[in-house]
C-alpha cells in the first residue's frame, strides 16, 4: 500500500473512498464536512440519518460509511475525531482508531484507493504535527487486503508541509 500527499479540496477526488471528519450527531457542520454534504448532496444526509435511526449517532472513534452521493468518490466513511482537551484524554489513541475504523470500513467494500482529511485538526483544535504522526502510523502499520493507495488530502498550508516533512522522514 503506498501513501501518497495531495493539497486541495478532498471531495474532488476520484477514489473509491473519501473520509469525512464528522461529529457524533452525523448530520453535517462546517470545514469538510460542510463541504462533503454540500457537494455530494441530499443522499449522504438520508443515509447518516438512517444510520442515526439505528444506532443512534456515532461516538468518538468510531466510523460508518454511507453513499458518496453524487461525489466523484463511491463512498464516504464518517468518522469522529477527538476533540483537542490537552493531550491526556486518550486523544491520540481515538484518533489512531478514526483512521483505523475507516480503512477497515473502506476494506469491506474492497476499495483500492482512499483519502484522507486531517481528522481532528481543524474546529476540534488537534495539533497539526501531533496529529500528522497518530494519522501516519495508524495507516503505515495496517494491514491492508484490497487497499492499494491512501491519500492524505491536506487543505491548509501548514497540514500540507508537516505531511511533506514525514514523507521525506520515511
Ligand atoms: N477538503 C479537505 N480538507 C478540508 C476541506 C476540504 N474541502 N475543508 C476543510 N478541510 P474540520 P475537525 C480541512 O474543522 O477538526 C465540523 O463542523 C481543514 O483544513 O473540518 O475534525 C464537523 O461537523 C482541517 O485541516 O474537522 C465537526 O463538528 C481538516 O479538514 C467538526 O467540524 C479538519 O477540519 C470536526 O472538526
């Protein structure tokens, strides 16, 4: 499995799986995940809310996966990053897990390529280069079946340059 850098807009990608940084109600908000239900449209919305229905929301750490709606993606994976408390509340942990979650979900629909946002590191205040270390090894160290690639889709300037950094690190 190769992990590979892209800096721009994640829900233009044409992967079989982009991953959205959610919260726990999974009916939208700002940064990406505004910009996935605004551009993938109303039937991402139906499937979160029947997924709510069932299982009533999605706890930190988690993931599920609906359609991509009309995204060049087939899927998207919703996950819910940690929000930043300082460190010490197991954050680095539940975001190691986001990023687990997520490919496995992305395995059970035999997908080859994925991407993903900076979970976490926007409104829920994770340190960018904390973040970009949990997120790397978390997907370095997975064991992948029909995974071929990953992407890391970093939409600011700083994200992109601290990817950049462990990518020539490796
Ligand atoms: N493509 C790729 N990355 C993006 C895009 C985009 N179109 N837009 C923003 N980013 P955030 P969080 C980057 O705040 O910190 C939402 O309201 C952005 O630069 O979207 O996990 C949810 O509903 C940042 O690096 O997610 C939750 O309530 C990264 O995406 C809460 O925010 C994550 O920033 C989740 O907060």
């Amino acid at each position: 499995m190769t992990i590979t850098l892209h800096q721009g807009d994640i829900t233009k990608l044409e992967v079989d799986v982009i991953v959205n940084a959610a919260n726990s109600s999974l009916l939208g908000g700002g940064g990406v995940d505004g910009a996935i239900h605004r551009a993938g449209g109303e039937e991402i919305l139906a499937a979160c809310r029947k997924i709510r229905a069932r299982q009533g929301g999605c706890p930190t750490g988690e993931a599920v996966i609906t359609t991509g709606g009309k995204l060049p993606a087939r899927y998207v994976v919703h996950t819910v990053g940690p929000v930043w408390q300082g460190g010490a509340s197991e954050e680095a942990e539940l975001l190691a897990r986001c990023y687990r979650r997520a490919l496995e979900l992305a395995e059970g629909v035999e997908a080859r390529r994925v991407a993903f946002p900076n979970i976490s590191t926007g409104v829920y205040g994770y340190p960018k280069e904390q973040a970009a270390r949990v997120a790397w090894s978390a997907v370095r160290d997975f064991r992948a079946t029909h995974l071929r690639e990953v992407v890391f889709v970093c939409f600011d300037a700083e994200n992109f340059s601290v990817y950049e950094r462990l990518i020539s690190e490796e």
